[in-house]
C-alpha cells in the first residue's frame, strides 16, 4: 500500500485472482500453495507460449485433501467473504488516478523543487510502481514542460545494454533523473548522482 495506487491496485487483483482458483481446485479436493501460484504466473508472464505445459506443472504441486474431513460449508463460505473484501477494496481505490494520487503530486512537486540541484536518482521496490511513476511524470506536460530534464528508467525488464545504455546517459550524458527498482543499488558506480529518492520503504 506504501508504494504506489497501482501495485496495491495489482496485488489486490493478484489475491482475488489466487483465492478464486484456490476455490476451484480445492473443490476438486486439492490444495494450491501460495508460492506455487506465485511462481506459475510468473512463468506465465514470462513464457506465454508454454502455457499447457505449465499449467500441467501446477497440477504437480497440488496435495490432495480430503474434504469429507473437513467443515467445507464454513470454508467455502469463509472464502467467499475473503474475496467479497477484497473485491470491495479493489473499488474503492479504484476511482484513483494519476491526477488524484496526493503522493505521486507531492512528488512532482519535490522534483521540480530539486531539478536544478543535481542528478536525481529514484527508487522504488516494485517494477510497477516505476512504469506508473515514468508514464505519470513524461505523459503530464505540464510537470515536463516546468522539469525540463531528461528522464529514462530501469527495471527488471530492461536488457543489460538498454540498462548499461541508460546508466551512461545518467552518468555522462544529459538524463537528469533516473528511476529505477533495485536492480541499480548494488554493484553500481552512480557518484553523478546529487540526489536519492525512496519512493517506497524496502
């Protein structure tokens, strides 16, 4: 919730997602881990076109359970409630955009305060939260117009040229603010930069 609208707004949508399938398969008399779903839609994410043969790899990491030990009225029931709150907090953070999130415009109002102090260097823990802060700050004209800076980002999905490119650019170059997930805060020479930004606690 500490880092951005749109990652909280993603890991709600990642829970309800995993209490509906844990709800089916369980109905079939097996138990989803959590760390297996996890690892499947990372998979998922990564190898779209090996989708079968992944889902037949979950299926291996199933336990079995026997449901006629089990209250399975109250835990079904129980977890439909679980998923009704989840559902209800997913529409009340809903309605927030880029133009009504108080701590991404407190943001833009720092960056303009600091522009001309130095490079800044921005980190947040979640490769979403730097997709949404880039797109909010170079999408909003009239922050960009008053910044007037360069700006590139780095995340996990970068490749190490685009990565070693951008740093260069930051380093050397005319890139003045830098976002990046912590891929950058280890094994890293970045003495240009004045200025560090948390955006989220790690």
């Amino acid at each position: 919730m500490e880092s951005s609208v749109k990652a909280f707004r993603k890991s709600i949508q990642t829970q309800i997602d995993f209490l509906s399938t844990f709800k089916e398969i369980f109905q079939e008399g097996k138990i989803l881990r959590k760390k297996f779903y996890d690892k499947y839609l990372t998979y998922l994410e990564e190898e779209t076109e090996n989708a079968s043969y992944l889902i037949e790899q979950l299926k291996r990491n199933l336990e079995p359970v026997k449901l006629a030990e089990l209250n399975t009225k109250k835990f079904f029931e129980d977890l439909d409630k679980d998923i009704k709150i989840f559902q209800e907090i997913k529409a009340l953070v809903a309605p927030i955009d880029k133009n009504q999130d108080a701590k991404l415009k407190k943001l833009k109002e720092k960056l303009i305060e600091l522009k001309d102090k130095g490079k800044i260097l921005l980190f947040s823990f979640y490769a979403d939260t730097i997709d949404y802060l880039y797109d909010a700050i170079t999408e909003d004209k009239d922050f960009y117009t008053k910044f007037g800076k360069k700006i590139a980002k780095i995340t996990g999905k970068s490749s190490p040229h685009e990565r070693k490119e951008k740093i260069n650019n930051f380093l050397n170059l005319d890139t003045d603010l830098l976002l990046s997930t912590d891929i950058l805060s280890e094994g890293q020479n970045l003495q240009k930069a004045r200025i560090a930004i948390n955006y989220d606690l790690h």
